[in-house]
C-alpha cells in the first residue's frame, strides 16, 4: 500500500506542517539512494511540495534518477541551514520514489514550478519521517511510520536510558 504525503497530513496533520516547513526553509536537501552494486549515493535534490505532495525532481538520466528507477528505496535529509545549527531541528523522510510517468501530472507540475525541460519526476510512497531536537537538555525524537502512531523518544543529558512518552 503506498502512503502519499496528503495520507501523512491526514494522519499527522501537526507534525507534517513542521516537517514540511522545515523543507521549505531551503531549497537544496541532500538525497541518498543506492547505486547498482548496493552502495550508498548521496547527491543534492531540490525538492517540491505541491498538490499536497512531496515531489522529487532531477535532470533526465542522472545518477540519482537512474538510482531511484532501478531500486526506489531512498532518504532524504532536510538542509542543516547555515552552520548546521538546526535551531528548528533535523528532519528526514524515507521511503521509496514512485516515478511519475502520467502526462497529465507532468505538465500539471511543470507549469507551476517551471523545471527545464525534460525532467524526472517522483513522488513518494513515505516509510519513516523523522525529527530531532532539543527540548531544554533533553534530546527529542519524533518518529512516524505510515504503520502506527506518532512516537516521542526523549533521552536527558544525564545517562538515564531513553524514554517514551505516550499519548
């Protein structure tokens, strides 16, 4: 079963808008998919959201678009700003790329974001969403999987072990 971003907004309406502005802070995001023999590949993707979609976007026959039509399975891990102090946290997004071959999507998404032409396209079948911050000492973790509820993993400075809050 393929699980849209509009399906995470529906399910997690709050922590997809901050996952989503989080992207929309920056441009470039850094892809990583996997190369024919299995190794990691990681490349820098601009990514889109429109429709209520999170689309992927690359020049025809690059390494990451020929990477994502053999083996879809990717990461995509959102811009640390300048300095890398993700004052708003980190966020990353896996699952795999779906490839967009309709032309009625295609044109729909060229006129309004204008790429040049031609282009790949994918959208994404969402596996895991993930963000990392601060919350005073503590280390926080929001996990989503399109197979359960949003979780929070919190670990203190101290060297208590992690905790999860429930609810």
């Amino acid at each position: 079963m393929t699980f849209t971003w509009a399906d995470f907004v529906s399910a997690e309406p709050r922590f997809a808008e901050t996952v989503q502005r989080r992207f929309e802070k920056h441009t470039h995001h850094v892809l990583a998919t996997l190369r024919k023999d299995g190794s990691p590949r990681v490349t820098g993707l601009e990514v889109t959201f429109r429709f209520g979609e999170l689309w992927l976007g690359m020049m025809p026959n690059s390494r990451k678009a020929l990477d994502l039509m053999r083996d879809p399975r990717f990461a995509l891990h959102a811009n640390p700003g300048e300095g890398g102090e993700m004052a708003d946290g980190d966020v990353k997004v896996a699952g795999r790329a779906v490839e967009v071959t309709d032309e009625e999507t295609l044109v729909r998404f060229a006129a309004t974001v204008e790429p040049p032409l031609p282009f790949h396209l994918f959208g994404v079948d969402l596996g895991e969403v993930v963000w990392t911050g601060l919350d005073g000492d503590d280390l926080v973790v929001r996990i989503w999987r399109p197979d359960g509820p949003l979780r929070t993993v919190r670990r203190g400075s101290d060297d208590s072990p992690p905790r999860e809050d429930h609810g």
